[in-house]
C-alpha cells in the first residue's frame, strides 16, 4: 500500500469489516485469473471475490454488453416502465430453473433474494416459522441473519424471524460424521421430522438450504438428501428453497444448479454473485403461485436495473458459449485429484465439487480444527503468488473457488503453491 489506506479504512469504516491477510491488499487492476495489487504484485485468483467473478476480469463480451448500455443513457431502473433486458433475462432463468410455470423477482444481492424467498414463504404459508440447516450463510440482511446458522456470521441476534435448525449442512464435525451416505441421509430425515413434530407442530413457511455450505466451508452433503428432505416437507405443504448464490450457474461441474445433484425441483431457488461476474445483481426463481402472493406492490429500486440485466445476459451466454460447466468439472477433478495425492497430517479432508473445494485443516492425527493452520496457509499462499479464502465454522477450511474460466495450467500452478504452501505450514 502507498499510503496509509488500512488506518483511514479502520478509521471510517465499521470495526466489523474484517480483512484478509496482515498486510491487506489493495486491487488495483485484474485480467483474466489475475490481479494486480497496489505494489506492483500479481496473483493467482483462486477466490474469484468469493465466487462472485464467475469468468474472470475484464472480459471483452461483458464490458461490450455494459458499455453499450451505458451509451443509451439509460442507467435507472425504471421498474414503473417496461424493461426488456429485464423480461428477457426473466425468461432465460424461467426456464433455465425447471421449475414449472417460473417466475423471477430481481434483486441487487443474495441477501435480499434470501430476504424476498423469506417474504414469500412465510405469506404464502401464513407462518412465521422457517428452517434452516445448521452452519448456514445466506446474508446480513434483517431476515437472513436469523437464518444463518454460521453465528460468526450473524451479526444481529434479534431479528423477528423464528428459525429452528436442521442437521444436513455440515458433517466433517457433526456426530453424524461416520455414517455411511445412505445412513446419514436416514439421520437428517429422521432430525427433520422431529423437529417439525416436536419444536414447530408443522406449522412451518419453508425450509432453506445450500446445497453445498459455501461460507460453512464447502460442507457437501450426499446427492439425494434435499430428496429425502423434500419428501417430508410435501407431506406439510412446507416450500423448499434452494439458496444458489454460490452454487449456480454451473460451478458445481456436474450441474447447472447445485440442487439438480438431488433430483429435486425446489419451489423457489435464490441466486446472486457469479450471475453478475461483479456487477451487483440477485433474484428469486420460483413457482408463479409463491412468486404472486404479495398482496400489496412491491419493488426494489435497482432491481432489474439494465446495466446488470445486460451483463448477467452476456455471463449466462460466455458460459454456455464456452462451456464452462465442463471445464468446471475437469478442472475440479483436477485439483480435487491433486489435493487428495497430498499426504500432510495437516489435511483432515478435502471434498469439493467441480470448482467449489475446501480443505478442512486440523491439528495432526486429530478432527480438532486447526485456525492456525488455516491463517499461515492464507499466508503462505499469497507470499507464493496465489489467492484463496477461508471459510467454516471455526475458520479452519480453505476454500477454493477460482473463476469458471480457469485453465489447466494455472490450476496446476495453484496446486503447486498449495502443495508447497502446506509443506511449510506443517512441515
Ligand atoms: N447466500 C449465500 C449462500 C452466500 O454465500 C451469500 C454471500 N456470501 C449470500 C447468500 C448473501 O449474498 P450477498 O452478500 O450478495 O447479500
């Protein structure tokens, strides 16, 4: 950093900004998979601003798309007047969600969309009720600080929304950890059904999951639990949402939506982040009935405003284009491969879908959580060029998420800075 930038942000802005690295880092320029630093340095990106730059920076069809916009004059949103990027970009996701006579409402994040799910739900249902998986993150907006089980994250504790929490998110350290698939799945269930009969009286709006934890620590539970789960919601005419702000869009390789995994068509999928590759977007898909059920108008301002609907249409087209649920399953499998052929003590786990891989650190030989581990890798990683995150309960899990663009030979280059990275962590 050239000036004092860290003390004017500690200065002005809220103690609860929390940043990465003790030397943080200020971006100056990015290209591609990479970026460029306030002292000349560039790195790696393994993060992709926590999955949010879906395909990379500066990406020539995104900026067209955008530019364009711009030259028209027409910045507002006008949600009082007609918007055609936004009616087509609508009829995309409709259909692109498989959910049966779709409608879509835009938001700006993922915590209004969560927020806009929770609205819906709780009218639709006429109950204040919800679940939500344990160690969950789905935003710090009023509503969904309620919801997120991950309580490092949830800021507020008083939020009017009544939440009870389900097993189903992370396993690594729960006490189902040592059940086989088929059993763990059998457990959740069985947790479900108890607390819907003893803590709610069934009486419930929804229930929310991810269906991989990303700020958890990329928890992946088995493909078909949100099945098994869904089945016992039908029988209360309780809604399922699947919360796709990380998962989306085909980052998870194998499908396009992290919930296809458990061939089930949730009633209303919330998504944000890598729909925008950066420009500030969510929304809610969901069934016509649930999506119509307000009684009264309601809009958001930057909603569907057509800057971001002309660059999410342009995201959605270079990734089809390019096909890059492909190259997120291969370069996945690569890491993947490559991360497991790593024997340090240090490694508890490493499970992951397509681009989306944590790596649980613990103490060696033990399941306790390693945080010091997990902060000299942090360290280790960007003294070698490359950038990742953390994530998880107690902050021990790397995670990886790098744009779906990646190539084969950067993602044998970040492995080998993770490879040495972990060698000097725990050598
Ligand atoms: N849901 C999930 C699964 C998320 O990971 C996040 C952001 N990390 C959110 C919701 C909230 O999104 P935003 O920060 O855009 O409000």
């Amino acid at each position: 950093m050239t000036d004092d930038l860290l003390a004017r942000h500690q200065a002005v802005l809220p103690s609860w900004m929390s940043l990465l690295y003790e030397e943080p880092l200020e971006i100056v320029h990015a290209q591609d998979r990479r970026i460029t630093d306030s002292n000349g340095r560039t790195y790696l990106d393994f993060f992709a601003g926590v999955l949010t730059n879906s395909i990379g920076y500066d990406v020539a069809e995104i900026g067209d798309a955008v530019r364009k916009q711009l030259d028209t004059g027409v910045l507002h949103t006008s949600t009082l007047y007609l918007i055609r990027s936004q009616v087509e970009l609508a009829e995309r996701i409709a259909k692109l969600s498989g959910i049966p006579d779709a409608k879509v409402f835009f938001t700006s994040t993922g915590s209004e969309a969560n927020d806009t799910a929770l609205m819906l739900a709780t009218q639709y249902r006429r109950s204040n009720q919800v679940l939500a998986l344990r160690n969950s993150y789905h935003g710090r907006s009023f509503g969904t600080v309620a919801i997120t089980g991950n309580r490092g994250w949830s800021a507020s504790a008083l939020s009017p929304v009544k939440v009870n929490y389900v097993h189903g998110g992370y396993r690594y350290r729960s006490p189902f950890r040592d059940l086989s698939d088929s059993a763990y799945i059998d457990a959740c269930v069985a947790d479900l059904v108890d607390v819907l009969q003893i803590a709610t009286s069934g009486d419930v709006a929804c229930l929310i999951a991810e269906p991989i934890q990303g700020v958890g620590g990329f928890s992946l539970p088995p493909d078909g639990l949100f099945k098994a789960m869904k089945e016992v919601l039908d029988a209360y005419g309780i809604l399922f949402v699947s919360d796709e702000v990380q998962t989306g869009w085909g980052r998870t390789g194998e499908h396009f939506w992290g919930i296809q995994a458990h061939d089930v068509v949730p009633d209303m999928m919330t998504f944000a982040k890598g729909l925008g590759n950066g420009l500030a977007i969510g929304g809610v898909v969901g069934r016509a009935a649930v999506l119509d059920c307000f009684q009264a108008q309601s809009f958001s301002t930057f909603g569907g405003n057509p800057v971001s609907m002309v660059g999410a249409t342009a995201v959605l087209d270079y990734i089809s284009d390019h096909d890059l649920q492909a190259n997120c399953t291969a370069r996945g499998n690569q890491l993947l491969s490559g991360l497991r052929a790593v024997a340090n003590p240090v490694v508890g786990e490493v499970r992951g879908k397509g681009l989306m891989i944590g790596v649980e650190l613990v103490e060696p030989g033990t399941t306790t959580p390693s945080v010091r581990a997990a902060a000299r890798m942090l360290e280790e990683t960007r003294n070698r060029g490359l950038l990742i995150g953390k994530g998880g309960l107690h902050g021990n899990v790397l995670r990886i998420g790098p744009p779906m663009t990646l190539t084969e030979a950067e993602a044998q280059e970040g492995l080998d800075i993770l490879v040495d990275a972990l060698a000097a962590t725990h050598a």
